[in-house]
C-alpha cells in the first residue's frame, strides 16, 4: 500500500503551468467554469468521466489516465480517513 498519491489536480495545474497556460482560459476551453477548475486543481472537486474525456482533448494526457489517477486518490484518501 502506498502512503501518497497522485493529485489529478496538481497534474493539471502543473500542465498548465509548463504550457503558460492560465486556468481561465482552460475553463474557457473546457467548457466550464474557473471556479470548477479551481475546485478540480484544489481537490475540492473530483475528475469525473466527462471532465476526464474534455481533459483528454485539451492535455497530453487520455482519460484512462485521469480516471486510473483520479480513482488511485480518492482510494488514498479513503485509506487515510479509515486509520483516523
């Protein structure tokens, strides 16, 4: 069991950064709001299904691989909140 996972959301915003991309003009192309990509960057929202598909159209990434990361981190997560 591993004791640390992959934030989709630092994925995406380290994307962003290395492409100088702004999260607004992400949302923009996304097709949602700058409050939901922050929510999603700031793991207070998850990647879910369709925003996986819009992430694979707009990153270099598939959303086999936001889903695979997605799921591997709310599996930390829940680990973590089953020890407390």
């Amino acid at each position: 069991m591993n004791d640390y996972s992959l934030c989709p959301g630092k994925v995406l915003n380290a994307f962003l950064k290395s492409q100088g991309i702004k999260k607004k003009d992400m949302a923009a192309r996304l097709g949602i709001s700058a409050k939901c990509i922050s929510e999603i960057i700031n793991d207070k929202a998850p990647v879910t299904v369709n925003m996986a598909l819009r992430l694979e159209d707009h990153t270099p990434y598939d959303a086999e691989y936001w889903m695979k990361i997605e799921t591997c981190h709310r599996i930390h997560l829940a680990r973590i909140s089953e020890t407390k």
